[in-house]
C-alpha cells in the first residue's frame, strides 16, 4: 500500500503472555478510536512496507489495548513486531470540519502577521494543555519556534496553500 496514503494511529508494543498478544499504543483521540479504525496495516522501520494485520481479538487492558493476530500465538514471533507502526489507509478516517489531522499540518509554511515566513511545521506537541507547532527555519535568528496551536496565536489555517498564519515574531523563542 503506498506510504501517502497510510496515517500512522497506534504502534506495536510489546508482548502480552505467551499466546502471541501484543500491547498496542493509540495516538488517537479518543483512544479507543484506534480499535475503530480496520482493517490495520503495520510496518517496522521507515523503509518498511506496510502489510495487512488481521486481527483475531482485541480489548482494553489498563489504559491501553492489546490484540491477537490471526495465526500467530508465539511470544518470539510476536516480539519481533515490537516497535512496529500501525496505520490505516486515509479514507478510512473521518473528515474533519474546523480541525486538523496532525499529519496534514506537517510541512505547511508558517507566516507571520506581515507575511514573513518563519518556517515550515517540523511536527507537532502535544503538551496536556494544547498542542504546539514545532516550526524549522534556515534562518540564522532561530533553529525552531515553539508556537501554540491556539485561537491567540494561530490566526488561521490554509490547508489550499498549506499556509499557516500566526501572530509570532521570529525573535520569539
């Protein structure tokens, strides 16, 4: 399945048991969204090609998940996932009004409030209280600006041009 089209939801964490469960973490919100998004894709590395992961169980253990993959019940076999992405093809989500899906964000130029550009979204935070734009420069003033995605300083969004426009200065750090 081609890379662009997988957005990464969860990953692969270790072994649960004997039997071949495996923890999954969810980079969903909510957290349970994860178990809603099927079929799954995993891949291991960033070179790695995703491959179909047909899931035979799932639920809930402490604040996380856990599943069962058809065909496997080896603990040794299932360590080697360990570490492993999981994805789900984009159309597969939801469409979104008045939100952004992190990965959408990444890579948009970021301007300033007299159209300067500041930089380009490297990834995003997420820091309890709301979630931060990592923005790289080449310039010689900063490396990376820390700027909140908030009403206060993101003014607005163009996901047409992929243009952020925030009321920061590039001598803000």
């Amino acid at each position: 399945m081609p890379t662009d089209d997988m957005v990464v939801v969860g990953r692969i964490g270790s072994p649960y048991g004997v039997k071949g469960w495996l923890h999954v973490q969810s980079y969903t919100t909510p957290t349970e969204n994860l178990l809603e998004y099927a079929p799954w894709s995993w891949r291991h590395g960033k070179s790695g090609l995703w491959q179909a992961l047909d899931i035979a169980e799932r639920r809930a253990h402490k604040q996380a998940y856990v599943v069962r993959l058809a065909g496997l019940d080896d603990r040794d076999v299932a360590a080697k996932m360990t570490g492993g992405l999981i994805g789900v093809p984009r159309t597969r989500l939801p469409d979104v009004a008045d939100e952004y899906y992190w990965r959408d964000l990444v890579g948009c130029r970021v301007i300033d409030t007299t159209g300067e550009t500041l930089g380009r979204v490297g990834n995003l935070l997420e820091t309890g209280a709301n979630d931060v734009l990592v923005v790289k420069s080449d310039s010689s003033l900063h490396q990376e600006l820390l700027i909140p995605f908030i009403e206060q300083f993101v003014l607005d969004v163009d996901m047409q041009s992929r243009t952020i426009t925030a009321d920061w200065q590039a001598d803000w750090s």
